[in-house]
C-alpha cells in the first residue's frame, strides 16, 4: 500500500436550527450550513463534528466537517458519543459487508461494498470487480481517514488491488493530499480492464477510466432477470452504454440483440463484452442519439419481442423535474410502437427527484395512450448492495417497470 497521508483533525461542537436538529434525530445525514447557529470554533475539511441539542446540550450525533459542499455535515453516528477511529469504521464495514453475503454466494464477484449515505459513509463508494477494490470519493473529508478505513475494506473483501476515483468536485477541492484521479494505491493493476462476473455472465470495467467506479452494478438483478426473459427473442437495448441488458440477453439465448446508444465507443465495449461469453444469436449496435434512433427504427417498421430503455438521469436538479417527465413520456410512447404483439416492455429510471409511484403512472399512461392493453408484471427497485433506508430517502432513485403488452 502506498503511504496514505496523516491528516491531522480536531473535534468541534455545534447547535443546530429546531428544524434541523429534529431532521438529525430523525438520523437524515446532512446538515446544510444555514442549520449551523452555534460553532465552537472553525473547521477544516474532515474535522469530527459533535451536535449537541439545543436544550439539554446532550449528545445528538457527529459527523465530519465539508467546506466545499452546501451540506457542510455529513453525519456518520447517532445516539451515544462515539469516537471515529479504527475499530468504529471496522465494525461498520463489517457491518455492510454482512448485507451483501446473500448476493455473493450466487455466481457474482462484483458489487457495490459501500453505498454511501445508506451505508453510513456519506460522499464515500467503493466498489468490487474480482479482486479489485475501487473507492470513489465524492467529498474530501475522507481523505483523514483513508489510511485507517482502507486496510479494512481490502481485508474484509479480499481484494489484492485498490483504485482511487475523485469525483470532479474533489478534484477541484484545495488539497488532494498528492492523491490523484485513477490512482493505485494498493497491490498493483497489470490492465485497465478488469474482468468480472455478474450472475455466471462475463463482464469487464476499465477501473482507471470508466465512467464513476468502471461500470454500472446497480441494475444486475433487472440485467440477470431480462436475461432469462430474452431466450430466443429479438431484443432492443436503448442506452446500452457497455451492454449490460444485451450481453445478460445474448447469454441467454436471445436470436438477435440490438444495442443503440449515442457514443461508439460504448457500443465497441457492449461488443466486447458479449464476446466474453458463449452466444448464438445476432449482436447488432447503433451509434445514434435514442431519440432519433427509435424513431428510425419506427418508420423502418421495426418491432422487438423485448424493449429495454434505460436513460441516464434527466433530472440533476429540481429545474430538470419537468423536462425529466416529458422525456420518460416519450420514450415510453416509442418503446410502446416497437414492442411486438405479446411482448416485454421494461422502462428504467435513475433519477431520484423523479418519484417511483410518478414514474410508473407516467409509462403506463403512455402505454394507454398507445391505445395498447397491458399487465404490470412487475415494478422493482434497488438491488441489495445498493439499500435504501427510511431515514435517507434521497437515497432511493433506480426503479424499472416490467410491461406484458396485448
């Protein structure tokens, strides 16, 4: 391991706004600054941070101190002072760890170790992809406690490899400590690419450069369940991205899969990836903005037994709320004139301000408006290394909804 730097932190006390203090009660893990109305001294990226209440000035909870973000506390306890040390984030990685046991006694060896928020490390990811750990951070007040929280994720994974991602923000902070961007910093890397499995289906992740952690994890079980719904079907993959939905179909004896997205270089990894695996049927890519390229598709008369459609997020901010809703709609309504007679509409969304329930009124209102008749066989949500928790509903932003049309 290289020598992560020792930051030295300090302890601060604060009293919050009523509102405030009753949503850190509540355990929600973010104090905005205008909730600050009493700080004892001033802070530094990572300073541990105790909120007392207001009126009993008994111990509420404690966090870590963000000067470069609105939310400028991340709250990691509640309840009874603790102190942050080794043996605190041990437990807790444990802790998480024990969560994902079920999904790795299937024929996995990739997956989401630490979610962040829901998992008691706000602004903080790691992944897994085989024996390669990649930790993402997407807030500087982790850079402290990297040398004692690191040893314990690769112990308690196994992994004999760890990379460093920094979301742009932190890259942008005022001091990085010399950690850089796609950096190893443990074991050592002989590719980029790294080679993993997701439910016996063969997948790789360019942990250096792909985009967040290498890949995307969250969707594995939709990916593994359109798989087993593909055999012997035509299937169309919009949004492919590196082929998750194709490579899980063509797997599974799909006759002929069609994977469109705007970039492709995508699309030469959703080829790459499938030809990790044994497949039968026909693998066929678009390079193609979605919208336009389902249109073509529509005038050219085409139709799919199966029609997936997984947009990015078309709504990073409160503002974007509207234009998410109007796009979901559309593409609805084009998935709903390609989906053959009988077959499997599955729309996607991984907007969190867009709400499950509105989201799925809107692809089924489409689908009306198509004048088709349907069954919901199934609206689902988070997979298990990604939980949501009740006090962090932020938190929950993937749902997907399985159409049977007439």
């Amino acid at each position: 391991m290289i020598a992560l730097p020792k930051i030295p932190t300090k302890v601060i006390s604060v009293k919050l706004r009523p509102k405030a203090e009753r949503m850190v009660k509540r355990r929600h893990p973010w104090v905005f600054e205008d909730s600050i109305v009493k700080q004892s001294i001033e802070a530094n990226s990572g300073d541990v941070v105790v909120i007392y209440d207001n009126k009993k000035n008994k111990f509420l909870a404690c966090g870590l101190y963000d000067p470069y973000s609105p939310i400028k506390i991340k709250l990691l306890h509640y309840g009874k002072p603790a102190k942050l040390d080794s043996d605190f984030f041990k437990n807790r990685i444990e802790s998480v760890y024990a969560i994902r046991k079920e999904l790795l006694e299937t024929d996995t060896n990739s997956y989401r170790f630490i979610y962040g928020e829901a998992d008691g490390f706000p602004g903080f990811i790691a992944d897994v992809y085989a024996d390669v750990l990649v930790v993402k951070l997407y807030s500087a007040i982790w850079f402290p406690y990297l040398n004692i929280i690191l040893p314990h994720l690769i112990e308690i994974s196994g992994c004999k490899t760890a990379v460093l991602r920094l979301s742009r923000n932190v890259q942008k902070s005022k001091n990085t400590y010399e950690l850089k961007e796609g950096q190893i910093i443990y074991g050592k890397l002989d590719d980029n690419v790294v080679l993993f499995k997701e439910h016996g289906v063969n997948f790789s992740a360019n942990v250096i450069y792909g985009h967040k952690t290498g890949y995307f994890l969250d969707h594995r079980e939709n990916r593994r369940r359109v798989g087993e719904l593909s055999k012997g079907k035509s299937v169309l993959d919009v949004f492919s991205y590196a082929g998750g939905f194709s490579v899980h179909a063509l797997a599974n004896g799909a006759s002929e899969v069609t994977s469109l997205d705007i970039s492709a270089q995508a699309l030469e990894m959703a080829v790459q990836n499938g030809k990790l695996n044994e497949y039968t049927g026909t693998h066929k890519t678009m390079a193609i903005d979605a919208f336009v390229g389902l249109h073509d598709l529509i005038k050219q008369g085409k139709t799919f037994d199966v029609v997936v459609i997984d947009p990015p997020s078309f709504a990073k901010s409160a503002k974007e709320v509207d234009k998410a809703i109007h796009s979901y709609s559309r593409l609805a309504r084009l998935g709903t004139s390609l989906t053959a007679k009988g077959g499997l509409l599955i729309l996607a969304s991984c907007s969190s301000r867009v709400l499950a329930d509105n989201f799925f009124d809107i692809c089924e209102a489409e689908i009306q408006n198509g004048s088709r008749e349907f069954k919901v066989l199934d609206n689902t949500y988070h997979d298990s290394d990604h939980p949501v928790i009740d006090s962090f509903p932020e938190g929950a932003y993937l749902k997907c909804g399985y159409y049977k049309l007439s």
